[in-house]
C-alpha cells in the first residue's frame, strides 16, 4: 500500500500496488513499460519507465481523475476523465458538491453514459453541453443560486443543459437551478439540428426560461424536432420558450410534451415559429400569462382533461388560441361552464368549440362560437 506519489518516487516498485490517495484508491498492477505520455495518473501511473494500471471494469469515476469537494474548478478533472472513456463506457460522479468553472461537453465523436449523483456548481454560463448521442442522468445542477423573492434573471446566463446537434440522447435531470435557460436544445453548424431526443426532468426551477427551443447558426438550415419532453414543474420567469434562429427555415415541429406543471411562472408557453407539436395534460398554477401562440405558430394540439379559454393570450390577446391549435378536452370559460369538449381555433385563433349538449351559460361567456351536437344534421348524440 503507497501513495502515488511514493510509487512514482520507488526504484524497485512492486508488481501489484494499493494506491491508497483519497478518491483515488485502487489495485494497480504492472503492466510493462512506457512514457508520460501513456499515463494519465488514474487510470494508469507512470513509475520511472514502468507502467501501473488500474484493475477495474465498469464505470470510470470522476475522483479518479482529481474530482474534490476542496477544489474551486474541478472542470480539468472531469473533462479528463471523459477524453478518457471509450465509447459505451460510464462515468460516475460520487455523491458530494462539487465546483466548476467551465462547462462540461459530451462529444460528438463517442457515445457514453454520464451519471451524476451529486450537485453541480457552475455559477455563471453553461453547465452541461451534449452533443450527438449520449445517456445523461443528473440530480442536481445550478447556476446562480437563488436568493431574492424578486431575481433579477437578467442577470441570469447560460443554460443547465444544451443539446447541441443531438439526436437519440436520453436526458434525465431531476433538479436544475438559476440558469437563463434550464435546458436548451439547439442546432448550429451546416444543416445541423437536434431530433429524437427524450428529456425527462422533475423540477426546473428559478431559470429565466425552463425549456428553450432555438437555432444558432447564421448562414445554414438548423432544425429542432421530434423530441419529447417529460415533467416535471418548471418554475421561474417562462416555462416553455421557442424562438426562431437568425437563419432558420424549419418551423419548431413534431415535438411532444407530457405532464409539465407550469407553476409560479409571468409566462407559461410563449413560441414562435412553432407548429405541429403536441402538448398532453399540462398543468397551470399562478401563472400570469398561459399560453402565448404567436403569429408564426399553427396546427398545435393540446390534450387536457380540462384547460381555460382564458389561458390563450396571443399576441397578449386573451382567449386567442393562435391559428389552427386543436383542444381535446374540456374547454372551460371564467365562470367555470364548458365552452366545448372539443375545440378547434381558426385563422384569427378564435375557437370553434363543439358542444355535447346546448349551454347558455357557455355560449355567453366564451369568447369563441359554440356548435352543440344535437344541432347537427344526421346526428344523434
């Protein structure tokens, strides 16, 4: 049993050693010889000329590579750590709290699973980048932290995590904290874009925005679609965000959110250049401003047991659905009634709900038209 620094310092070591460096223990065996640039001081440990490696199999873990409680930055070790994995491989962050004092990436070039057990300090700017295809589990990951009844969230920069050019990556966050955005997926590059991708979270909470749809480039064709999104509370300044690159020609499309509580938030829904995605069960809970469906925005359908007219406000218009939004469900109206139980916005986002049976309380209230069952032809309902 040594150190390694005692091991790298012996002129006759072993052939098996336990390195005994808190974080960093292990059985290292000798395997031969080589030079500094063979070793990386975790995995394997240069003595002299002769070659120590770690006997392990599974998962690489973070503290091997230098991950502290004490330290300020622990961004080189990670970062290590992960230029060190192969594809397929896992890497473990222990239990603790820990600093950085850069992002971390997830490259492009190799696919690895990413499971983070402790909380993750960033202060200002990104956290989490992942690009391509990767399986990401984070408990917790934080920004600024939040003090003020009130935050100032222009203050507020970078983003928990970025999906960048990411297709097939499976995301599951259960806390991110005090970022502009909490998770933000993009494309950038020449026809780049991020698809396909499954989110799942339990609270993003206090970030200016809590998902954030956008593309970046400027000179090439980026997209965001076919992703699915899975809550989870989003609390903050704007639950839902999509807003249009400076280049981009695809409408935000065939995205799907499940069971996202909008909770404590000035905007629930605010999007633009967005249209065909679907959104299931959602849930409102002081939130000022619902569901705001800009004028770029059409063909959406959300399914609720029950959701008010009112909570529609394009272009801060209450009751204006955006055009050609589908309701499946229970359409309520201020004073509680029905308005329809299914219900369909035309060209001005006025609805056109269809009714089970006649309501004169719902059809003075509501700001759309109201069509009852029993008035079609050949209808029995």
């Amino acid at each position: 049993m040594m150190s390694i620094i005692a091991l790298q310092g012996d002129a006759a070591p072993p052939p098996v050693v336990f390195i005994s460096d808190t974080g960093r223990e292990g059985l290292f065996y000798l395997s031969g010889t080589g030079s500094a640039t063979d070793a990386d001081g975790a995995t394997v440990i240069l003595s002299g000329n002769k070659l120590y490696k770690r006997a392990y199999s599974g998962a690489l873990h973070a503290k091997w590579f230098g991950l502290s409680e004490a330290s300020n930055n622990n961004t080189p070790a990670v970062t290590a750590a992960i230029s060190k994995l192969k594809s397929g491989q896992e890497l473990v962050i222990d239990a603790g709290e820990y600093k950085f004092q850069g992002a971390l990436r997830l490259p492009a070039n190799k696919r690895i699973r990413l499971t983070s057990l402790g909380t993750l300090f960033f202060g200002p700017g990104d956290g989490l980048i992942v690009e391509n295809t990767h399986d990401v589990y984070l408990e917790k990951v934080v920004g600024l932290s939040w003090t003020s009844a009130t935050p100032d969230y222009s203050s507020y920069s970078g983003s928990g995590v970025t999906l960048l050019n990411a297709s097939n990556t499976n995301l599951n966050a259960r806390w991110i904290e005090g970022f502009r955005n909490g998770i933000k997926v993009t494309g950038d590059g020449s026809a780049k874009g991020s698809q396909y991708n499954k989110v799942q979270f339990n609270y993003l909470y206090q970030n200016a925005v809590g998902i954030y749809l956008t593309t970046e480039s400027t000179g090439s064709k980026n997209w965001v679609n076919e992703n699915t999104f899975t809550g989870g509370r989003i609390a903050g300044e704007t639950g839902l965000r999509a807003e249009k690159g400076p280049n981009q020609t695809d409408y935000f499309n065939g995205n799907k959110f499940y069971n996202i509580g909008f909770e404590s938030l000035l905007n629930g829904i605010d999007v633009d250049h967005f249209s065909h995605n679907t959104i299931i069960a959602p849930r409102f809970e002081q939130v000022q401003y619902g569901i705001n469906l800009k004028s770029n925005t059409y063909s959406n359908t959300i399914i609720s047991s029950s959701i008010y007219e009112g909570s529609f406000v394009g272009g801060g218009v209450p009751g204006n659905a955006g055009k050609y939004t589908t309701v499946l469900g229970t359409l309520l109206t201020t004073g509680g009634m029905m308005s329809g139980a299914l219900s369909i916005s035309n060209y001005e986002g006025k609805f056109l709900s269809l009714n089970r049976d006649p309501s004169h309380s719902a059809n003075s209230a509501t700001l759309g038209k109201i069509l009852s069952l029993s008035n079609l032809v050949n209808v029995v309902p």
